[in-house]
C-alpha cells in the first residue's frame, strides 16, 4: 500500500482483522485493492507470502465475495471486487444481525419494569437526567420554564455530544403572570448551548421527555409547574411509547409555540443516524445558501430490499422543526433528493409517507 501512508494502511490492516481477516490475509486483499486485478505472483510479492498461500487466501476471498479469481487466464488473475459490492454484502449481513440482536436486546426481561411511576419531583429531575445524558441522537423535552435549572447540564452535555436537542419552555399550569423569557432571565439561564431549537409552550400543556425515541417521561403540567401538586409521572423504555410521544408533541405542541432561539447551522461533512438532524442540518445550510449534498444508507419503502448507499443533492426539505415549515403533518421531516437519475423523496428509518427511508446519512457541502 504505497500510496497511503503507513498509519493509514494500518488502520485499514486493523479494521479488517477485526471482522475476520488473519493478519496475512489483509495484507494479501490489500494487495489486490491496491492493484485492481494482478496475478497471483505479483500478489504473492507485494504481500510477502507464498503463491500457494495467495491461491488459498484468494479461493476464501471470492467465497466471500471480496475478490474474483478468474483461473481461465494463464497466469490466474485475481481482480479485486468494488468495496461497495463486497463490503455491501457485509453491510446486509450486519443489519440482519443488528435486527436480530436488537430484537433480543429490546425484549424485556421478566423483572424489568419499562414502565414506572414517579411520585416524587425530586426522583423526576434524576430520571430526566439520567434519560437525557443516556442519549446518542436527539433529546426531544417540554417543560416548565421554571424546572429547566435541574436539566440544563444534562442538556448542555448532550449539545456538546452532538445530539439534536428540541425544547419547548411553557409558563405552567397557575404561571402565566411571568413570560419564559422572563422566567429564564431571572433564573440567570442561558438558553445558548442547551438546545438546537427552542420554543415557548402553552400554558397547562404536559411535560414530556423522549430521547432516542427509546425511552421517555410524561406528566401533567401541575406536577412540575406547582410545588405542592400530587400528581403522579410515567417513565418509560419502550419505542413504541416513545414514538407516539414524539408524534403528539411534534404534531401537536410543537407548532403551537413560538419560535425563540435557532443553532446556527452544524459544520459539514456530518453524518447522523437520526433523520431528523439530518434534515435539520441541510435546512439550515440551504437557507445559507449552501449546496448540499447527502449520502444515504437506504432502500425503497415497502420492500425487504437491502439498505444501500444512495447518493445526491438536496434540492428541498419538508420539515417544521424552524420557522417557516412547510411540512403537511407534525411529523414529516424528509428530504428531495436529485439522485442525478431521479427526485426522490427520503424520511427516517421506518418511513412511510416518502420513497426512501434511511437509517444513516451524511450531509456534507455539494
């Protein structure tokens, strides 16, 4: 690999023994990348083994869908199969068993309580914490201004992590003599650093939390808005409770509020596996007028077909995370994408409304 420098083909050399390869068979695969096709000899030279070796070595590549050995051809050749065929592949592979193991992982256990009952504000407060650095993608959280000290670390961690941070201030239920804005200024609040998008609330609307759309928290207003309310509150870890969760607030909480404090846009390239950032990321970029372009791991709606790379430019986003949105129900956030061939619409993983629906995706300047 003389065209890269050593500590990158290392890297490479590492990251292929990790899924499988001995040490002398990626030396040997690198071999024929860096060729393209050669023969078994000039493999044999450039790897440092023998030519029986790399007939043995070559014979469990094209098994696996790495190499192609064409022995119809004196000498062999062995040509090298494009990495996104061969490591598409692998990619389907490790989706099946993601699927499966997440099966399993999200299965609950006899004595695991996913849903539970909080009585105490105090308990409510670790609980949102805990859900809320626990997050890898998005935060999605509406509560009392006043309550929002007890969670602005946690938030402004989750910020610096990189996650998607929506958050809805509301005056709370007997609270309405004070603004939010009011309520954060005396409170020597920043609302800078904690979330991506912020929002006033409606007054006696719920408190809710929900992250990763895994696992969440809901209450009525009065239980974090009075000191002496006996309401109770629900947490949970469930999906299915949790993307219900994000509907309602996204479709009906959300566009309610008023609009108060916007992130300026992410610096490109970025990659998120929540889709939401990343039509949050390209809107905000667009209206820059920034041309962006994406690389989806995606397939057609509907189908069992394997995920694959879909690249193009963005040419619109639907959306109503920032003013002005343009999305028809609370919950559409999806991208046009010009494939270059075709327009097609994108949503998240699970879509149904769009053409594609994407489980990872990188936005990066076209």
């Amino acid at each position: 690999m003389s065209d890269q420098p050593p500590a990158e083909t290392e890297t490479i050399r590492a990251k292929l023994q990790q899924y499988g390869f001995s040490e002398t068979a990626a030396e040997t695969y690198l071999a024929v990348v860096e060729r393209g096709s050669a023969t078994a000899s000039t493999v044999a030279e450039a790897a440092g083994v023998s030519t029986s070796y790399v007939y043995d070595v070559c014979d469990d590549l094209a098994a696996d869908g790495f190499v192609a050995v064409d022995d119809h051809r004196t000498p062999t050749e062995i040509r090298a199969v494009p990495p996104a065929e061969a490591f598409g592949a692998l990619r389907t592979d490790l989706d099946a068993l993601e699927s499966a193991v997440t099966a399993r992982y999200e299965r609950p256990a006899d004595d695991e309580e996913t849903f539970e009952v909080v009585k105490s504000r105090a308990t409510i407060g670790k609980r949102l914490v805990s859900h809320i650095d626990a997050a890898e993608s998005e935060v999605i959280l509406q509560l009392p201004a006043r309550r929002l000290p007890v969670v602005a670390d946690a938030l402004r961690r989750a910020r610096e992590r990189g996650v998607l941070v929506l958050l809805t201030l509301g005056a709370g239920e007997g609270d309405e003599s004070k603004s939010d804005l009011d309520r954060v200024s005396e409170m020597g609040g920043r609302l800078d650093g904690l979330a991506n998008v912020v929002r006033s609330g409606l007054a006696g609307a719920p408190s809710l939390l929900a992250t990763d759309q895994e696992r969440g928290f809901v209450s009525p207003a009065t239980m974090l808005s009075w000191d002496h309310d006996q309401t109770r509150a629900i947490t949970f870890r469930q999906d299915a409770v949790a993307s219900v969760l994000v509907g309602s607030y996204l479709g009906n909480y959300w566009p309610m509020g008023e609009e108060l404090l916007v992130t300026r846009p992410p610096s490109l390239p970025a990659t998120y596996e929540m889709f939401r950032h990343t039509v949050f990321a390209a809107e905000l970029q667009m209206r820059t007028g920034t041309d962006v372009s994406v690389d989806l791991y995606a397939r057609r709606v509907g189908t069992d077909d394997p995920f694959e790379t879909v690249t193009g430019t963005v040419v619109d986003a639907r959306q109503n995370l920032v003013e002005p949105g343009n999305s028809d129900f609370g919950f559409e956030n999806s991208l046009i994408v010009d494939t270059g061939t075709e327009r097609i619409s994108v949503g998240g993983y699970g879509a149904f409304l769009e053409d594609f629906e994407c489980k990872q995706a990188t936005v990066r300047p076209a």
